[in-house]
C-alpha cells in the first residue's frame, strides 16, 4: 500500500515537473505575441512592416525547431547487449568491468575516456559513450554531442538542433535591434510628449525596454557560441578538456575556423541561414585534430587557436569519474 502510495506520489511529481518545465517556453511566447501586437496593430509602421515580418518568420521558425527537434541519442551498437550488460552488472571488481569495457569499445569508433582514463560509459542508459555525448539529467538520456539544456526551449541542445539554437539566437538578436531601431523615433516623441495616445505610449516605453534588455543578454550569448564554434567546441567541452587515448587535449577537435563551421552548418552556404538539417556526418563519430594532422602535416605546424587557459579546469570534474561519467546537468 505504501509503495504504491510512493509511486504515486513520485508519477504526480513528474508530471507536475514537466508542465512546469514549459513555463519559460510559455514566457517567451507571450513576451513575443505581444510585441508583434504592439508593433503590427498598435505602432502600425507600415514602412517597416515587410522587413519586420520577414525577420519575424525566421525568428519564429528556427525558435519552432529549437523547441521541437527531438535529442538525437545513440544507436543501439553502443547499447550493451543483455549478455554483456548482465556480465557487467553481476561482475564485482571494478577493473575487471573496466577491462569488459575496453574490450566492448574495440569494435566502436570511440576515442575520449573519462578523466581516469576508462571508456565512457552511462550506467542509465547501459551503452558506451560515443565521442561528445553526455547523459542529461533532465531528459534521462544520452544525448549525440550534447552542448548544454536550454530552459528556454524546453531542450536538450546537442547534434540534432545546435545549428537550429544558434540560428534562433541569431534572429533573435536581429528581431531585438529592429525593433529597437525602428521604434527609438518614436520613444523621443513620447519623450517630447508629442503621442496623443497613452496606449501607443505604453507600447513605445515597453517595447524598446523589452527590446534592449534581450538584445544585451542575447548578444553575449550569441558571441560565446560564435566563440566555440569557431574552436569546434560545445559548452560541456569548454568547461571540461576533452581527454583522449593520449590524454587530455582542449583543441582536439578544432579543425580550423571554416572547416569548423562546416561542422555546424554543412558544406552548402546556402542551407546556412535556413533551418533545415545540413550538419555532416551522424553525430556518433567526429574528424579529429590528431587525425587531420597525420594526413596534413602543415596542420601540425599551425598556432592553437585558444588562449593560455588552464586545462585542469575541466578536468577537476572529470577525474571524478571512475568508468562512469557525471551527469550533464541543464546551463
């Protein structure tokens, strides 16, 4: 009776949870609904209505597959197999699994370890890591090349959707500073007193407020992703060096500034700025520096990209893995 009582109660929990989850979602929503009103009906500029609108479309779009994009999540060749995963779970020595799963990660294209140096592996999900995916906590899941859970969108942001986040925060840069721009003219007649109307100076005051608080906060956000894609680094990774076979190496993935951003956003320019799907490869395995520079030696010679920074940083979180790595929890 008890029991059933604690599952209950757990299942109301989790719901409650994900309704609430949607709440910032909701937030912005509203916050965007309104100013397209009080930008199309009750300023009514009509000079700046088409370009508005055009800005609006993509805004709107990409924030679409931001939101609803599902987490891509590793396929079932790094899953353990029932007799692997119960010879796992039944053997008691830590080394001994170690050792299992060194063996298991021959047959898979796996290159990073833990800060221990054992193979990645999520005991949730029972499978061995690919190269850059972690287990998010809130989606209790694996996620392919996971950069960090966005409240915002309701979203785990990793392979599937990290060119579609980056396209929304680009648009929504622009649809702040359009707004701001167009509207400032009309914020110094409110200021001359020159609007007959108290509703219109409601929505110029509001409107350029809301506008310029955004764009602050959204422009920093945007020039740090700008930063690490320009590195071939997500989140997770700046914060933690990735270590490989041979250790540690913060520009292990770090291909050069286009090579880079073809990464993201695909060899065609012209899928760049539209959000559909255009990112290489299947997001289990990625080209690595090392690689490249046994195939090009030039690259060996070339200068790293990042500033002195402190590579212990990162690895501070990861040397408290032992076989099994920590959560990704939501940025």
């Amino acid at each position: 009776m008890r029991r059933g009582w604690k599952m209950a109660l757990s299942g109301g929990l989790r719901c409650c949870r994900r309704v609430l989850s949607w709440v910032p979602v909701l937030v912005i929503v509203l916050v965007v609904l309104w100013s397209y009103y009080a930008y199309v009906f009750e300023l009514c500029l009509v000079v700046y209505l088409i370009l508005y609108h055009a800005i609006f479309v993509f805004f709107t779009w990409t924030y679409w597959k931001s939101i609803f994009t599902l987490p891509q999540q590793p396929n079932q060749k790094f899953h353990l197999s029932y007799t692997d995963k119960e010879r796992y779970e039944n053997e008691e020595r830590p080394e001994v699994q170690k050792q299992m799963l060194v063996d298991m990660a021959k047959k898979l294209p796996v290159y990073t370890r833990t800060g221990s140096g054992a193979v990645r592996f999520c005991d949730r999900c029972h499978l061995i890591k690919p190269d850059r995916c972690h287990h998010c906590s809130v989606c209790a899941m694996c996620v392919l090349k996971m950069d960090h859970h966005c409240p915002w969108v309701n979203n785990c942001i990793g392979f599937s959707n990290y060119k579609f986040f980056l396209q929304f925060l680009a648009y929504s840069v622009l649809y702040c500073l359009y707004i701001a721009t167009t509207v400032f003219s009309y914020f110094i007649k409110y200021w001359r007193g020159e609007l007959p109307s108290v509703r219109s100076k409601f929505h110029v005051l509001f409107l350029l407020f809301v506008a310029c608080m955004f764009f602050v906060s959204l422009v920093i956000l945007f020039g740090y992703h700008c930063w690490l894609v320009s590195r071939n680094k997500t989140t997770l990774e700046a914060f933690c060096t990735p270590v490989f076979t041979s250790g540690p190496e913060k520009n292990g993935f770090n291909l050069g500034f286009i090579k880079n951003i073809q990464q993201v956003f695909g060899d065609k320019k012209k899928f760049w700025l539209i959000p559909v799907g255009s990112s290489p490869g299947d997001g289990h395995s990625f080209p690595m520096r090392s690689r490249n520079e046994s195939q090009d030696p030039l690259l060996a010679n070339e200068e790293p990209w990042e500033d002195n920074e402190d590579d212990n940083r990162g690895n501070t979180w990861e040397s408290t893995e032992v076989g099994v790595e920590v959560e990704s929890k939501p940025f």
